[in-house]
C-alpha cells in the first residue's frame, strides 16, 4: 500500500475521530468525579475532534510522519485505558 499524502490524511482524520470518541464516551462508573480531569478530558477530545473537521473542510492540507505515529501511539493508549486519560484501567 502506497501511503500517499492523500491517504495519510485520511488516516490521521479517522484516527482522530476514533482518539476523540473514545477519550468523550468514557464512564467512569461510580467513581468519584474529578474536575481538572473532565477538564482536560474534555478540552483533548474537543482538540482530536477539530482534526478531522479540518481535514475534511480542506484547512489541513499537509501532516507530518511523526505526528501520525504520535497520534497512532496515543490512540493504542487510550484503547488500553478504555479512554480514561488517567491512564488507569477501569
């Protein structure tokens, strides 16, 4: 597979999207709620849902290798967390 700038794009956009969703759709169950971390929860998926919407508008034109791999390693993070910033397995 070729990974045009095209591809990688759209790549970086559906990465993104799944980062977003998976930090906004957490449950923290019974646990305590905890400001600052709903704060900074919800400012990063409000920051990876902007990456797609710009992608697909055509604001975002040009992304960088590494910023894809870093995007890449913190969506397996928040996989393995199941979306909790903290990085506490719920």
């Amino acid at each position: 597979m070729i990974l045009t700038p095209f591809v990688l794009l759209q790549l970086h956009a559906v990465i993104a999207l799944c980062t977003g969703l998976l930090i906004a759709g957490f449950s923290r169950g019974g646990r305590k709620h905890k400001r600052h971390y709903s704060a900074l929860a919800y400012l990063l998926a409000l920051a990876f849902f902007s990456i797609p919407i710009r992608i697909w508008v055509g604001d975002y034109l040009y992304i960088d290798r590494s910023e894809l791999v870093v995007n890449i390693g913190f969506l397996i993070v928040m996989i393995l967390s199941r979306g909790n910033i903290t990085g506490k397995r719920s």
